[in-house]
C-alpha cells in the first residue's frame, strides 16, 4: 500500500512538471511523460558531454598553438624587445608599463620607470594633465578617498591615481606631466612623478621671503605661490633645476636645484614681460616696450654654473624673434599676442579686432623672418589663456581640428575661433560663461580649467562660481 502512495505521488510530481492538473482524465499518461522526459533528458546529458569532449579537445588544441606562439613572443631577442619599448615610450609612458607588464622577459629587457620618473625625460608622462572634478573637490578631498584622475590630452584617456600625500600637499604647477607641489607644514617645494610615485626634494618656499617687498604676511605668500610659468631641466650627473616665472608682481626669475637648501632670483628684471611659455626645458615671453611697436620674443635659458665656482646664475635673456602685429595700430586696432605650444613647434596666437580675427605664426618662421599665418595646426585645438594647451580633435569628440578656443571678453563667452573659415563659434551650449547652469559641463570647460591654474589645483570648474580661495588650509596655501 505504501509503495502504491509513493508511486502515485511521483506520478502527481511528473503531471504537475508537465503543467498538468491531478484531476486530469488522462491519469495513464504520466508514467508514458515521465519514461519520455527521462529519455529525453538522458540523451541531451550525453550530446553535452561529447560536446565538452569535443569542446575541450578543440581548447586543448588551441592552448597548444596559443602557448607555442606565447613562448616565441617571450622569446624575441633583448635587443628588439628593448627597440620596441623605446617607440612605446616616445608614445606614452602607460603603454610602456603595460608593455613591460606582457612577460618577464619583457619586463627585464627594459628600463624600469621607478627611480627614474623625475630625471629621465623619457619616463615623463608628457600628455597627461590633473583633471579638475569640479564641485570644490580638491586632491585629497574626503571625497574623494585619496584618488586623483588624470586625463591624456592626444588620446582622452582617463585613468585614476591614489595619490595619498595630497592630505597635506597642494598643487602649484605641472611641467611635462610632473606636478610640482608645495607641503603644507613646512613649504617644501617637491617634484611628483603620479604614475612612478618617484618625489624630488626642492628648497622651502619659505627661504623666498626675504626677496618680496614690505607687503603683509598673506599678501607676500600670494606673491610666492603664484606660478605663472615652470621649467625643469636635468643636468648630465643628474642634478634636476627648476626655473619658476612668477606673478606680475614678481620682478625676477627663481631657480634652484634638488642639491640647494634655498632658492636663488635672477639678477634681471622681468617687470615687462608677458605670456610665459615652458617650452623644451626653457621659459619664452613677450617683451613691449611701446605699444606701437612689435614685441619681442625672448629665450630664457635654464641656469647654468659659474666657471670655478659650484655656484648657479640665470643668463640674461636673448631675443630670438619679433611678432608680425604691434601691440596697437589704426589697422588691427589692439593685439593681444600669445605663446603657445602645438606638438613640437612654438607659435604665437594674436587676437587683433576685438577677438573678432585671431592669427596663428610658426616661431620658427618669424626667425627666419617669414611672417605667414598658418590656417592647420595638425587636427589639434589651442586653449589660450594664463596656460596654453593643445589636445587632439581625435580624443574628444566635442573638439574641432584646427580651432582656438579662448575667452571672448566681448561676447562673454567660450568661442571657439576656426582658423580656415575664420568664423567664431560658442565652444559650449552655454551662451554666456558668465550664466553657466549647474553641473554636468562638458570636458570642454573642464580642460580649459586647466589653464587656470588657481582654479584647476581647487577642483572648481571655470565660469561656474566660486573663488579662488581654498575652503581648507587657507594659511599654507594662500597665493596657490
């Protein structure tokens, strides 16, 4: 009786899976159902398996020839690993870490980047820039749990660095990637490599106080720690200079190295110069001395030792060229001239007719004595302003190949000035800066932030409110 009920209930079980009620007339069915899904389910179980048969003999197989080809990559002579390395790197240093990451035949084949970050060029993440998040958030923002974001101005990527030593450090600069920080307890001027973590040692800030005229305690701080234009040169034993352009109120030009306990000013005034440009380890600027006339531009060169002594001295500047435009005349009316840096070349942007018309020169044509403006600039895009930076059109979808994008003072506004059709554009969907709306922004503004710096080490956005006052450690980092 019992094996009666049981064998009902695996009937009732068998009817129930089929979608079947227990009341159903066709109460014979359920054994026929049940031999049959039994069947059915044997069969499917033994076509799965002669297929992971055939499936892992098939990988088997490929594992063989994925593994032969593996060990012939592994096994390339040092020589050619090293000769493909060194393009990586001329490309970007990520890609050569990733590279080194392949294999450790790879990665004992080539240079490593740790140790070397600072005073090899090579090992210099050139393209890449702090990206500012917006919102008041700082490096080293709660928020942000000790994490920095980096963006790559030729290719748009974006890649994030925890970087806890932004708790008591604060951006001042950036020189071909390297950041150049200020510690907050003791004004320790150091050089960060973000992606080797590699940090360079300079003289306090504070050992420039003696060379700033009779102002107050805060105002004096705002004149050291206002950074206009940085340089950095590597000697052939190794020894790391730095040259720093800074404020209007600056009169002369700081330079020290990482084996100095304190800084050093150039013996020359500067009280005349405009637009600094750090280009190839040297700072470029303009010199007018009468508005009707062209400005100069001059060459500041890194600092070199006295013969006999271990003592460094700043060269005086040499003119290299003139730019085409005065500073005023009847026909372009003002001029404001720019110096800016476009892949490996130095040109100098004019805006002439109230920002209505901007001209581009090649700095090597105007030492050559050519004066003819260029209408392609190689697909990048100009962002003009305290800092210059060119980016890639193929990075970012929302920038246009052979544009400017600056600050129109007349149409307040971001323009966006393109050089063939010399038509000027809004750069953003927000007609006028001045009015911008809340967030989200476009990278647009986010990278011509970059040319603020007192506005970018901040975490603020360009034209979206706020100071250029930091909320937090105000009293070691005024003038930042």
């Amino acid at each position: 009786m019992a094996a009666v009920e049981r064998e009902d209930h695996r009937q009732r079980q068998v009817v129930f899976a089929c979608g079947m009620s227990s009341s159903s007339r066709y109460q014979s069915r359920p054994k026929v159902l049940a031999v049959r899904f039994g069947k059915r389910r044997r069969a499917a179980l033994a076509a799965c398996s002669s297929t992971r048969r055939r499936r892992r003999r098939v990988t088997d197989s490929d594992a063989a020839v994925t593994g032969d080809a593996s060990s012939s990559w592994a096994s390339l002579p040092e020589d050619l690993v090293d000769l493909i390395a060194c393009r990586v790197l001329a490309v970007d240093l990520l890609d050569y870490v990733r590279f080194r990451a392949v294999c450790p035949h790879w990665r004992s084949s080539t240079a490593s980047p740790r140790g070397r970050g600072i005073v090899d060029r090579r090992f210099h993440p050139r393209r890449w820039m702090m990206l500012p998040e917006g919102h008041g958030l700082y490096p080293g923002h709660g928020k942000l749990r000790g994490f920095v974001r980096f963006f790559n101005l030729s290719t748009g990527a974006f890649v994030r660095v925890h970087l806890p030593l932004f708790r008591d450090h604060c951006v001042l600069d950036s020189i071909d990637g390297l950041l150049l920080l200020q510690r907050d307890h003791d004004t320790a001027a150091r050089l960060l490599n973000p992606f080797t973590g590699d940090i360079l040692d300079f003289p306090p800030l504070e050992t420039l106080l003696p060379y700033v005229g009779s102002q107050t305690s805060q105002g004096r701080w705002f004149y050291i720690r206002h950074v206009n234009a940085t340089s950095m040169n590597v000697s052939a034993d190794g020894v790391v200079s730095l040259m720093i352009f800074g404020g209007s109120c600056w009169s002369k030009i700081v330079f020290a190295t990482s084996r100095e306990q304190r800084w050093r000013v150039s013996s020359y005034f500067v009280d005349q110069y405009s637009s600094p440009l750090s280009f190839q380890g040297k700072i470029y600027v303009l010199r007018s001395t009468d508005c009707y006339a062209k400005p100069e531009i001059l060459e500041i060169g890194p600092p070199q030792l006295l013969q006999g002594k271990e003592e460094l001295w700043m060269p005086p500047p040499r003119s290299i060229a003139k730019c085409p435009l005065p500073c005023s005349s009847d026909k372009t009316g003002i001029n404001y001239p720019y110096l800016a840096e476009c892949g490996t070349e130095m040109m100098v942007v004019s805006m002439t007719n109230n920002f209505n018309k901007l001209l581009v020169h090649r700095v090597a044509d105007l030492m050559l004595g050519r004066a003819v403006p260029v209408t392609r600039i190689g697909g990048n895009c100009l962002f003009i302003d305290r800092r210059k930076l060119y980016v890639s059109s193929k990075a970012f979808p929302t920038i246009v190949d052979d544009t400017i994008v600056f600050y129109s003072m007349q149409k307040r506004m971001l323009a966006q000035y393109h050089l063939s059709s010399g038509t000027i554009l809004p750069a953003t969907n927000i007609p006028n800066a001045e009015d911008a709306g809340p967030s989200p922004c476009s990278i647009i503004s986010h990278i011509y932030t970059c040319c603020y710096r007192e506005k970018w080490n901040k975490g603020q956005i360009a034209f979206r409110g706020g100071n250029n006052r930091w909320r937090v450690k105000s009293k070691w980092r005024t003038g930042a």
